[in-house]
C-alpha cells in the first residue's frame, strides 16, 4: 500500500492539478469525490430504487427462494459431471425459474438498472485507467473479453503478449 505522504509524478495527460505532483491524499480525495458523483446520479438512484422494489416484492421473494433451492439441486449434480442422471433436468429448471423470475417488473428493472449501472462503472474505470495507459486492463462483467490475452481482437504485433 502506497503511504498517504507519498507523491506521484505529474501526468502527461490533463491539467487538473496544474504542475503539482499529486499526492495519495488528494488523488482519494477527488476519488471519494467521483465516488459521490455516481451515488448522486439517475443511474444509481434508478438501481437503488429497483433494487427496494424487489425486496418489496413477496413474491420475486418467492421465486429467488426456489431459484436458490434450484441451483443447490444443479449444483449437486453438477459435482458428478454432465453424465449425471438428473443433471439436465437440474439445468432446465434453473433456466426455468430464471425464466419466470425476469417475468416480474421489478426484477427486471432491476436487472436493467445494474447493467446500466455497471456499465457506466466500467467505462469509468477504462477512463480513468486509459489516461494512464492504454495497456492498462480494466476488469469488467462483459462475458465476452477484448483485447490482447482475452480471445478478443488486437492490433498490436506482439502475439498477444502486451499490455
């Protein structure tokens, strides 16, 4: 861990803090600051508001108890392999429950808020990290990786060994 007196280099990229070095305190400062932002934004507040909604709702309570009791009962299988005699059937009804379960509004929403959400976080942090370097990787939710050493495509020349 980086002590709180310690000073960084001023960055080639931006003018925020003019020629100063930037010190540990001030960068977690601005930090807590962006933090606020977000809290304070519609997409924060359209997430909390969702995600109250489903714990109001008996009966998505109800449903997330049988999806929980359904993927106990997968998970079970699944400790044996595919060649399970009940592994498929495990399978199709978690699929089911899942189903039903984006069939309520408020699960729904919410499901939609916490992408939006999640989304705007991840751009954040690319920013935030690509005013640094470009190489810098941004650990994101997205299942379907990009870039040099995820499966995804790069321009650089290097074999899929930058970054």
């Amino acid at each position: 861990m980086v002590a709180v007196t310690e000073t960084f280099p001023v960055a080639d990229q931006g003018d925020w803090m003019g020629d100063a070095p930037a010190d540990f305190g001030s960068l977690l400062s601005h930090a807590f600051e962006l933090g606020d932002w977000i809290n304070n934004s519609a997409f924060a507040a359209e997430y909390v508001y969702w995600k109250q909604r489903v714990q109001q709702d008996d009966e998505a309570h109800r449903i997330i108890k049988q999806f929980d009791k359904a993927k106990e009962a997968f998970a079970e299988c699944e400790r044996f392999g595919r060649f399970h005699p009940d592994y498929n059937a495990a399978l199709e009804r978690v699929y089911e429950i899942e189903a039903s379960l984006d069939r309520i509004e408020s699960v729904r929403r919410y499901k939609q808020a916490e992408a939006s959400l999640d989304e705007l976080l991840g751009e954040i942090s690319r920013t935030i990290a690509h005013a640094v370097s470009n190489s810098i990787k941004v650990p994101d939710n997205d299942p379907n990786p990009k870039g040099c050493g995820n499966g995804g495509s790069c321009s650089c020349s290097s074999g899929g060994g930058c970054g």
